[in-house]
C-alpha cells in the first residue's frame, strides 16, 4: 500500500513538472463563498474544490496579483468595519437589557388588579377596620373567598381605599407606557440587527462606509469629522444587479437606506418584493417589466434573500415574497423598515446568484 500511495505521488508530481515545462497548466484562484481569496495555485486542489469557487488566469503573474489585491482589500475591510461592529453590538447589548427591564416592569403593571380589589374591598369595610391595623382579612364579594389587605398604619381606612385606587390608575396608565417604549426598543433592535447583518455580510470598504454614514444619519454614531462639511451630495442608490436563470433582474440593497430607494423609489408596483421572513437581511426586487412571474425566477431570488441576510449559513430559510404594491413603510420608521401584506412564503437553502448580465 506504502509503495503504491509513492508511486501516485510520484506521479502526480511528474504531471505537475510536465505542465509547467510544456506551459499547459492553468493558473486559478480559489476563493469562499463571501469572495475572499483563499488560495492561489496551476493545479487542482481537492480541498477547496468543494468548498470555494475557482477563477482561471492567463498567467500565474495575475492569479498571483488579483490574489494579493484582494486579500489585501479584504483584510483592510475588516479592520475598517471592526470598529463600527463593536459599537453596533454595544449599543444591542444595552438594547437588549432595557427590552428585559421593560418586560419586568410591564408584567408587575399588568399584574394589578389586585390594587383593585383592594380598594372594592376596603371601601365596602371601613367600618370595620380597627385605627392603626396593619391588615385586614376580608370576604371577598366576587368569589365569597377571604383576602387579606395589607395596610399603612399611619393612614385612615378610607385614606388606605384611596391609595390603592390611586396605585391601580397608575399601573393602568403605566401598562400602555411600556407597551409603547418596548416597541420603540424593538424597532431599534431590529434596525440594529439589520445594520450588524450588512456589516458582518460584506467585505466592501464602499458598503462599510455607507453602513457608518447611515449609523451617523440615524443617530446611533457620532461623526468623527470635526469640520464643517460641504453640503452632501444627493444619494444616489447602486444595488447589486443579478438575474435569474431565465432572465428576470434582481435588485438588491447594500443597507437599509439603498433598501428604502429600492422598494419606495426604484421598483414598479407590479415587480416583486422578497425578504428574509422575521431575519434581518437585503430587500430584493424582481423585476417583470409585465410578464409573467416563474416559479424558477421566485426561488432563485429567494435563494439571494437568504443568502444576503442574517441567515446565510442556515438551511431551509423562509422568504416571504409579494408585489411591491402591497410593501408600505410606516410614518417615522427607521430606514429600510417596512410593512406588507398578501403576501406568500418559500423555504429555500441560501444561494448566492452567479449571472451578473443578461446573457443572449
């Protein structure tokens, strides 16, 4: 076994030797499913066959050179994007902890109607109960069972009445408070969620740089330029342009503004509107310019979906899809957050599309 396992070594090198003497062989550079090069080599190399993506080369001098660029270009995208991970994952953290105090505080407030009772109670005894008691054990008139009322000694029974009643309007008004400040929470959540999504999804330095524009526009990062600036320029959206293997082009936003132009602004009200279901992640449009929509074309774009969101490593994620007619954003939402309705849901393994032009 020892000998033959040499002998196809030796083979295998003798074919590599011969390919490189006769100028036969192909340079390819091999790289991941989020474009990072990983390796450079003239011949084929079985583990990253599987695994990566191969592009040929004339030349071994521009393999070798498109893999140092690249590379170098990626590496300074993740120092470039470090910082604004780090304070997107802080500010979840804090999110995270209000949502938990809030929920606390909203279950105590909802949990009062036994201030209530109380009160019902007190006011149907007074006459009953002794100056200066601390409690009072009582027959309830709903149930005939006995409750015991805590009281403050230092107050009349019917003073003890009115606290109570005071207690319940406050947790009453209370509950309505949380219900809205949790919201509010959870739409920061969300809106972060999706920021940190981008971020962890791109290796772009242009995508990273609108990402921390949008964070400074929105009021979750400060602007480290001290400067007065000019007056900026007027947005001008670039979403990713693929298509379909039967010629229908996806539209796909970079971060949540680029998000909002494409639905409100760019798409028709008869393309299709695809999103991750409950994960954050791109928008994307199908365009149909009036034809009919294919079932290949849907789960192509929905396969993009799932692959330019936070659920690009699962399986079987649920996309929802509908026309864009039916997409609304709410008043005062944050970016790239909307509301939809008829719409329909497919599980498909995220896929990211391949055709960047229309072939003839």
């Amino acid at each position: 076994r020892e000998i033959a396992l040499h002998e196809d070594r030796r083979a295998f090198i003798d074919q590599i030797l011969s390919s490189i003497e006769n100028e036969s062989y192909s340079s390819v550079v091999y790289r991941d499913k989020d474009g990072m090069p990983r390796e450079y080599s003239i011949f084929p190399l079985k583990e990253y066959e599987e695994s990566c993506t191969s592009l040929s080369f004339p030349t071994l001098s521009s393999a070798m050179e498109f893999f140092y660029e690249n590379r170098t270009e990626s590496s300074r995208a993740k120092q470039h994007s470090h910082d604004l991970i780090h304070s997107v994952k802080r500010r979840l953290e804090k999110l995270y902890l209000k949502k938990q105090k809030l929920s606390e505080e909203l279950l105590k407030a909802e949990n009062s109607e036994n201030l209530r009772l109380y009160g019902e109670l007190l006011t149907a005894n007074l006459h009953n109960v002794p100056q200066g008691a601390k409690e009072i054990t009582v027959i309830s008139y709903y149930d005939e069972k006995p409750v015991t009322i805590p009281l403050d000694p230092r107050y009349t029974p019917n003073k003890n009445a009115q606290r109570y009643f005071k207690q319940y309007g406050k947790s009453k008004t209370a509950v309505k408070e949380k219900q809205i400040q949790l919201e509010e929470n959870q739409q920061a959540i969300d809106y972060l969620e999706s920021v940190l999504t981008y971020l962890n999804n791109t290796s772009d330095i242009r995508d990273i740089e609108d990402l921390r524009q949008e964070l400074i526009e929105t009021g979750y990062l400060r602007d480290r330029k001290k400067q007065k600036q000019p007056r900026a320029k007027k947005y001008r959206p670039s979403p990713m342009r693929f298509y379909t293997s039967d010629g229908f082009l996806m539209l796909i936003g970079r971060n949540n503004k680029e998000n909002d132009a494409l639905t409100l602004h760019i798409a028709s009200k008869n393309d299709y509107w695809l999103h991750t279901k409950d994960i954050p992640g791109s928008h994307v449009i199908l365009e149909t310019n009036g034809k009919e929509l294919t079932e290949t074309a849907v789960y192509e774009a929905a396969s993009a979906a799932a692959y330019f969101s936070k659920g690009r490593a699962g399986e079987n994620i649920p996309v929802d899809y509908v026309r864009v007619r039916y997409v609304k954003k709410p008043s005062g939402a944050k970016p790239g957050m909307v509301i939809f309705t008829n719409n329909r849901t497919v599980y498909v393994n995220p896929k990211k599309p391949a055709r960047t032009k229309l072939e003839e």
